[in-house]
C-alpha cells in the first residue's frame, strides 16, 4: 500500500516558538486530535516499531466482514486484577500518572444511543445456517431464516463499581421468518410438507451482562462483553404451507423451542462479537500519542495521552492517561519528575459532572514535562531578527537603537554603526535561550508562567570574534489564560514583568537602565503579541476517527479541568472497521498508486480537490523497517509517498 500526505508551508521561526511555548498549555485539547495514525499492519511493521511508536503511516488494512463470534466465545482477555483496573491501582502499564479523565452516565446513555441501531443492524443482516435434525419421528429442515423489525425498547448499561459496565438488555421483540420442510422417517408415516413460518418474539425477552474494559499493551481501551444469559419467548407462531395437524403440533411443539434457543443464541453472539471484535478493532485503531503540530527543528515532541489504568465507581468510569511529553526520536528519555496526585473520583460538583458526557484533569506536570523535554534537548531558544518585528511595535533592531544602549563600545567594530552602502542601518539580532527550566502553575483561573532568558545582542555582518554586544538574563513573567470557544481552543498571554535583568558580559558599558526599558517593550509588543496572533485564532478541535467534540469548557483550578460531550459519526465508525470501498479519490495526481490519503489531523480525504497537510511524526525525517518514501514538489506542497516495499 501507499500512503501520500504533504507538507505545509513553513512559518518564522518566532511564530513557531511562539506556538510551541503556548503549545504545552493547549495539551488537553489534543485529546481528541490524534495525528497521523492510520492503525497498522503487522506485515509491514515491525512489532518493536509499533510498541515503540505506533506511527509508521501505512495503509490499515481494510477489516474482513467475518462471520459472528459463535455463542460463549470471549476475546482471551487477562482478567480485572491481572490489568490492574480498579480503583486504587493506579500503576498500570505507566511509570507516571499525569491526567485521569472519566465518563459518566451520560456519556455512556450516549453510547448505546448511537450504537444500538448498528448493532441491530448487524443482527438484522447477519445470516443464518440452516439448521436439520429429526425427532418425534420426523426429519426437519429450517432454513431462509429472515430477522426484521428487532426492537430493544429497554437497553441499559450502568457501572458496576470496581467490576466494570453492567448491562441489561430488556424488552427485545423480533419478526423471525423463514422456510420448513418436515418428513416422516418412518415407512408408515407418509407426511410430508414444506412451506413458511413466521414467528414473534414477545417484549418480555432479555438477558443481562458485564462489559470488562482493560487497557491494551499500547495504551487503548479493551472490552470484553459476557452476557450471562438472554432468554426469548415466542408470542405467536403463523404456518403457511401445511394444514396437516401432526405437523403444525410437530412445529408448535419442537420447533418453537428451537426457534426460541436459536434466535436467543444468534443476538447473543452477534452482540458479543460486535463489542468483542469489531468494536474492538475500531478502539485498536486509535493512536493517543500525539504528534505536536510545530515545525522543525522543534517537531521532535508528542503529548502521551494512552491509558495506564481503568477504575469504575458508583457513577464514573475513570481512566488513568500518562500525559507526559514525550521524545519522539528517544523514547528513553522520560520526565524524572514525579506527577502530582489526582482525585480518584471527578473533582468538579455533582451536577456539573453528569451534565457533560466526559471529564478530564491535567496537573502542570503534563507541561512542565515538555518544558523539561526542550530544555534537555537544547531546543529551548531561538533568534529574534528584525523581520520578526510587527509594524505596531516601537522596537527596532539596528545600529542605532543598539548604540543607545552601549554607546561606542571599544570591543566593537567602529564601521557598524555607520550605514552601509545603501543607506540602511546595519542590523542587529537577538539570540534568546532558556537558562533553566521555565515554571509553570496552575493558579486559580490562570496559568503562572516563569522563563529565565539569556538575551545575546548579536550584531549582524560582524567577525565571529567581535559580533556580540552584551548578554543579559532576564526572568519573563507572564500569566495565560484558556477558553474553549466555538469549537476551538483559544487563549491569551499577558505580559507581567521581565525585571530583575542582570548583566553578563559586555563589549563596553551597558545602561542598564535602558536596557530595562527596552527589554520590557521587546517583550511587552513583541514577544507576547506575537504569541497571541495564533493563540487569538484558536486551534480547532478537530473531529477525528469518526468523533466529534461539543460543548466542551475548560476551568483552571491547581488542576486543569476539561469537560465535554462528543458527537459520534457511527457511519464512519463502521468504515474504519470494515474497511473504505474507494479512498483513492483523496489521492494527489503526483502520487503514484496512491491507495489512500490523510489530512493534517489523520482523517481520510475523499476528495483530490484539497490539499494535503504535514502529518508530524519521526518518520517523515527517517525511514522504519518496511517503509520507504520520497517527494515531489508541487506549488507550495511537497507530497510525500510511502510505499511497501517489496523484498
């Protein structure tokens, strides 16, 4: 298979930074954006490859529409305590625990609202092998058997707390036709007769059962539905074909207890095997480590939001999420920060929680992790040119404004500060770096922010030897705050101090007091403008693998508190379990055999109208075992193909 994706154009690197820095504070609203995951195929991928990762962007393979799990049979699943599941074992499969989110019994109504009428579909159409036997003297044959107008007016799925979901399906009615044919198997008994049954299946059917949900060894949710037991109660039996008594006694008798054990044992199965595996294969699909969207050098980082653990209480089921920031290019390289504690049960009222179908915590640790990451990985720092500069500020980085600061320096060339040949100012720049690690807490209704800077003024077309002016370290404080509005995640920076600065070094005497006033402007009408031109816009919440999010709200506590209700695509859902029919319409013309195509936030393209975006992972800058790729330029995109390869 072949996959193309592209490239989008690239933005100033101060953008970038600005949209980086912002970036950790935003992690909760990529819950629901899982980049660039299209499942794997094992064939392809090696198994350390997918445990390592899970990103190689190859073509899932389409699932096979097999045929019903036979009645009884359950995924081989290890058991609660064996995946350390309830409450107060919260170790898992993690080192650290950086966020817990949970679903309540909204979201779970919601649930079966959207997938009861797919899986009576699935019974509706699933087919039924005929079914011969003899008794009583007679040889039968039950066959063409038809399963219309199944109804399920009283499904229910509740938390069983420390267990998992229980569910009670109750009031099940069903229009069950199909074909007999009934012979005498003795020679002194002659009948013989064939014709059609119709038969109505009584409200009063139903059965219960319990949904086991584990994690898997990649950080997915697992389930395991067992129903314990489904009885059916034929109301009414209609013969067509026959008015011989023995016959209809014959039919009414045996054959109504085995229609009853069979329709009983077919919507069993049917329902196991739709949660047990297709549903399943759906979850399995699902990548939570996360790209972050931002440009190189800086795109080596994802936000790990795969789950650790599973708890159910009285009213919630909550899930344990790593949240840490992870390096995609050392995967050894971890956060050696101990999270902080969360609450077990949702920490906001009542009310507000059953009014939201999902609810999430983040501690600063999740940020504070990818902080730690950038520093340690030197990534931390960038330069400011003049280029950078909006319009509306007052700064300005040439000769002039330089020299106001530290006048005729002697360390520094006398020729820079006349003009050049075509009359501009020369220029200067400003290399910007993290000394330590930035702080970040989370106050009530804000976010605290702390970058202890080193501020090199570089000056520009000068001998290595002789082009920095001075340093200077300056702490810049800054608070933010979060919303969530019309379906985007939108925030602001606000500038509170960059004092105390303190000198390092010079190339001749500094004015400290102006110096002060300057890098109060630069960060006051630049730096934090700059930040706030994305951050103004929002990032969207996208809908991805057929999910939706709506009505979501953010609240800042000494936690980060995220609430939401989702909106389920289920006629998507389905096509990533059974596989698309044409994808290849979202394929550009300069991919050749291309089998499928993703948009930026993974989602397949069925159109070739619009472009494709940059997927960040690993692999667009190396290759893993299996996958090859190459480029070609076109307008502003570079397409990407990977393909199979051969040997």
């Amino acid at each position: 298979s072949r996959l193309c994706i592209g490239l989008k154009p690239h933005f100033s690197s101060v953008h970038t930074m600005a949209r980086l820095a912002f970036a950790f504070i935003l992690v909760f609203a990529l819950l629901n954006v899982v980049q660039c995951s299209s499942g794997y195929d094992p064939s392809v991928v090696a198994a350390d490859d997918v445990a390592g990762a899970g990103m190689c962007m190859l073509q899932r393979k389409p699932a096979e529409r097999t045929a019903p799990m036979p009645a009884g049979a359950h995924l081989n699943l290890a058991s609660s305590t064996e995946r350390q599941h309830h409450e107060g074992r919260s170790e898992g499969r993690c080192r650290e625990v950086g966020g817990r989110a949970w679903l309540s019994q909204k979201g779970v109504d919601y649930l079966l609202e959207a997938f009861l009428p797919v899986i009576i579909d699935e019974i509706e159409t699933v087919e039924i092998s005929p079914k011969t036997g003899s008794a009583y003297g007679f040889s039968y044959v039950l066959s063409d058997w038809k399963i219309s107008r199944l109804q399920i007016e009283n499904p229910r799925i509740f938390f069983r707390a420390n267990e998992g979901l229980g569910l009670d399906v109750h009031g099940v009615s069903v229009i069950v036709n199909l074909r007999y044919s009934v012979e005498g198997t003795d020679w002194w008994n002659p009948i013989w007769s064939s014709g059609g049954v119709t038969a109505t299946v009584a409200q009063d059917s139903g059965g219960t059962g319990v949904i086991d949900v584990g994690v898997s060894p990649m950080g997915t949710p697992v389930l395991n539905l067992t129903i314990d037991s489904l009885h059916t109660k034929l109301q009414d039996l209609d013969f067509s074909g026959t008015s011989l008594g023995p016959v209809i006694e014959f039919l009414s008798g045996f054959v109504m207890t085995t229609i009853e054990e069979l329709i009983a044992a077919k919507i069993q199965s049917v329902i196991e095997w739709f949660i047990n595996d297709e549903f399943n294969s759906y979850l399995d699909v699902i990548d939570l480590v996360l790209p972050l969207p931002v440009e190189p050098p800086w795109n080596i980082s994802a936000i790990d939001l795969s789950l650790c653990s599973v708890n159910v209480g009285t009213n919630y089921l909550g899930v344990d999420i790593r949240g840490e920031v992870t390096d995609l290019e050392n995967p050894g390289l971890v956060y050696p920060v101990a999270a902080q504690k969360l609450p077990s049960a949702p920490p906001m009222m009542s009310a507000d929680f059953e009014s939201s179908m999902i609810a999430m915590a983040l501690t600063d640790w999740t940020i504070n992790s990818g902080l730690w990451l950038y520093q340690e990985r030197g990534l931390a720092k960038y330069t400011l040119v003049q280029s950078d500069i909006p319009d509306s500020s007052p700064i300005v980085l040439n000769a002039e404004m330089l020299r106001r600061m530290i006048g005729n320096a002697e360390g520094l060339p006398p020729w820079f500060w006349a003009p050049g040949e075509d009359g501009k100012k020369k220029e200067f720049a400003i290399e910007i770096s993290s000394n330590n690690v930035p702080t970040i807490e989370f106050k009530p209704n804000k976010i605290q922010t702390v970058f202890n800077t080193t501020m090199a003024f570089k000056l520009q077309g000068v001998p290595t030897a002789k082009q920095y002016a001075f340093s200077i370290q300056a702490p810049i404080k800054a608070e933010a705050n979060v919303n969530i509005r019309d379906n985007k995640v939108v925030g602001a920076l606000h500038y509170v101090s960059s004092l105390p600065i303190k000198l390092i070094s010079a190339a001749g005497r500094v004015s400290m007091f102006l110096v002060g006033l300057y890098v109060e402007s630069l960060s006051a009408t630049v730096l934090v403008p700059l930040a706030n031109m994305n951050l103004r816009q929002g990032f969207p919440i996208p809908t991805k693998f057929g999910v939706s999010v709506r009505n979501a709200s953010v609240a800042i506590t000494d936690k980060l508190l995220f609430r939401s209700d989702v909106v389920l695509d289920t006629a998507e859902i389905m096509r990533i379990i059974y596989g698309e029919d044409d994808v290849s319409a979202g394929c550009p013309s300069v991919c050749d055999h291309c089998d499928i195509a993703y948009d930026e936030f993974g989602a397949r393209r069925m159109s070739g109208d619009l472009p494709l975006f940059e997927c960040h992972t690993k692999y667009l800058i190396r290759a893993v075992d299996g996958c090859v790729f190459n480029g070609e330029e076109n307008g502003d995109y570079t397409y990407i193909c990977k393909t199979k390869t051969t040997s």
